[in-house]
C-alpha cells in the first residue's frame, strides 16, 4: 500500500533513499528529504506492507508528475515493490500529470512500462 511522507517516518525515509546511487552523503540526503517536507512540488510516497519497504518521490513540472526518486530496502529487491509503486503512482496522479521519469529513474521506470499487463498485448 502506497502512503503519503509524514515527518514521523523521517528516519525510515532517509534509510530507504540511503540505497540509492546518486545520493553519496547525509548532507545531501538530508536535503533532499527536508525539500519534500517543504516543496508542495514534491511529493514522497513510501510502499507499506508489514513494514515500510520502499520510497518513491514525484516532483509536480506543469503537466507532469516526474518520478525522481525509487528506492527498495535491498532485502526486498526484485519482488515486484518497485514495479507496484510506479503503477500505484500512475494510478493516483495519471489523469491528473503525464507521468514519467527523470533521468535517474528513466531506466527503472521503462522496464516497469515493459513489464506492465497494460503493455503487453
């Protein structure tokens, strides 16, 4: 299940977005997380199971929802959470943005388009 960021999950957040590559330090982590708590223009989900498993954050660019961050805790990798929090994302913000990806995500984001029942006919 998809839910919205809140300040209580700072820390689990910061864990999640941690896994990712472009992110190299806590300066720049902690950064990035206090610009989704601040920018109405950014938008961070986390993916709930049992646990909190994931993170994905959107950035609102005029017509478009741009997914700029995707991050799976590294024991749950390759068990589809990643592929349900674009589909949940296009669910949710779809007929509102055009969704698509940035260049960080671009290639995530394409082999979850290909993987997609909705794109396989």
């Amino acid at each position: 299940m998809l839910i919205r960021y809140k300040k209580s999950f700072e820390k689990i957040a910061m864990g999640l977005l941690s896994f990712m590559p472009e992110v190299s330090d806590v300066k720049g982590l902690q950064e990035i997380v206090k610009e989704y708590e601040v920018n109405p223009n950014w938008n961070l989900f986390l993916w709930k199971d049992e646990d909190i498993l994931g993170a994905i954050g959107v950035r609102i660019e005029g017509n478009d929802a741009v997914i700029q961050h995707v991050s799976v805790n590294p024991s749950h990798r390759n068990t589809g959470i990643g592929r349900k929090m674009v589909q949940r994302i296009q669910e949710q913000l779809g007929n509102q943005y055009k969704v698509c990806a940035d260049v960080a995500t671009e290639s995530f984001y394409e082999k979850c388009e290909a993987e997609s029942p909705s794109s396989q006919v």
